[in-house]
C-alpha cells in the first residue's frame, strides 16, 4: 500500500526536491504551502494522511507550532506522525515541538534529505 506524505513546506524549490524523494522511495505527496490549507484539508478528508511532514517556519497565520496544536489535540489527527524540519535548532523550540508531540525535530542544515527520507520510512512503517 502506497503511504501518503502530508508535505507542509513554503519554499516551492524543497517542496519539489522533497516531493521527488519521496515520490523515488514509493510514496505519495499532498503539498500545502502553509498550515491553514493544510488543517482545512485535514478536516475536509477521511483519507488521512501516513506522516505530516511540517516546515517550523511557514507563511501565513497558521506557523509550524500552531499546526501541530491543532492536529495532535484533534482526536481525528493526534496519532498521525509528524517530522518537523526547521533551520532553527534553538532547545527551546525543539522542546516545545517534542512535547506537544512531534515525533521527529530535525535540523535542515544539518541533515541530508535522504536521512530526513529514512526517518520517514522509519515512522511510517511503524
């Protein structure tokens, strides 16, 4: 069965750099900009997706934190894993996003995007 990646990143260049990655490693990509389209989507669907991956840093009102509120204190969402990827590794944001229940806080800088991939196939095959 074909996993699906909810992709929540507003650069279009990583989006599709992202999205080839892990359209290479067999899955699926539904890509949001920003986590207002992303919760909409979310809360429109029954078909959820395997594993969010969110961007810390997003455009809009909805940014990376406020995201991951809505969907691990949603009871329709809260079990989806969720990796997020961010330039900023300061302790207190890695932290705060881990104990509202990120799975994963991964460093772009400081991480390949194939590791961030594996990390993927780690969660979703859990």
């Amino acid at each position: 069965m074909t996993k699906t990646i909810l992709l929540i990143e507003d650069e279009e260049v990583l989006q599709k750099a992202i999205s080839e990655k892990l359209k290479a490693a067999g899955m699926k990509t539904v890509i949001f900009s920003n986590g207002d389209e992303a919760i909409e989507h979310l809360s429109k669907n029954t078909d959820l997706p395997n594993l969010i991956w969110l961007d810390y840093y997003l455009k809009g009102d909805l940014n990376g934190l406020g995201f991951l509120t809505q969907v691990k204190s949603n009871i329709n969402t809260k079990s989806i894993p969720v990796i997020v990827v961010s330039n900023s590794a300061s302790d207190s944001k890695v932290q705060n996003m881990l104990s509202l229940g990120a799975n994963k806080y991964m460093l772009k800088a400081a991480h390949r995007l194939d590791e961030i991939i594996d990390h993927v196939k780690e969660l979703t095959e859990a």
